[in-house]
C-alpha cells in the first residue's frame, strides 16, 4: 500500500462528514509543551492505517504522513496567518475510485495582518489529501 500527499490551495465545497480527529480528542491528551494523538484509519474492510498526530501547546499541530514528514492540520497560533476552524476539518471517502479509503483536511486559511487592529481576511480554503 503506497501512500502520497497532495497540498493545495483552492475552493473546494466538500460537505464535512465523519471526523477522524476532535478538538476534544486534541484537549483530552494535552501536555505542557507538545503532545501526540494515535487514530486508525480504516481504508478498507480488510485494512486500517494508523496516523500520528503532533500537537504544541502554542497550538500548531500535523499529522505524520510517512518516513518523519508532517503535514499542518492545525493552527491556532496567530502569526499572521491560521485556519478557521484551528482543526482542519477531515472527510474520509475514496477521492479517487480505487476502493481504499482516503483522508481529506481542509479549512479556511485567515491572513490576520501583524498588529491586532489589522482586520482578519479569508484569503480561501487550504486542503491536503492523503491518498491511499
């Protein structure tokens, strides 16, 4: 089973179904500086998948996509920019017909200026895909 990841900007209109990860799952296992979360995914009857999740308590956090690369699905840091919701809304469904499940992120990327009066902008959607 090969895995990939596909990063990209745009407007997508996925309505949001059963989530993967909660922000009550983020709270519930929270440390002082950084914490990790475990979810299986089940990519067909007969498989499941585990993903690891990273959380800091200056509130970033990314799911482990293989091999020590992460992918950004949280981010209540304001530093200029974060997403609405922090959590990344997540889809599981089989984006590509090949009858294995996959995990769709997506959220509303929020440019938030540098200076708290600096007005908050949606500047679009931000998704990632971990194909399966």
């Amino acid at each position: 089973m090969k895995s990939f990841l596909i990063l990209l900007l745009s407007i997508p209109g996925w309505a949001i179904g059963n989530q993967l990860l909660t922000n009550e799952d983020i709270l519930e296992a929270e440390q002082s500086i950084y914490w990790h979360v475990k979810k299986l995914v089940t990519v067909n009857e007969a498989v499941t998948h585990p993903l690891l999740f990273e959380f800091t308590s200056k509130g970033n956090g990314s799911v482990k996509v293989k091999h020590g690369q992460w992918n950004k699905i949280y981010d209540c840091h304001d530093n200029g920019y974060l997403y609405s919701p922090c959590l990344m809304n997540q889809v599981i469904k089989d984006v590509n017909s090949d009858g294995y499940n996959d995990v769709v992120f997506e959220s509303e990327l929020i440019y938030t200026g540098e200076k708290e009066s600096d007005p908050k902008v949606k500047t679009g959607r931000i998704f990632a895909e971990l194909v399966y």
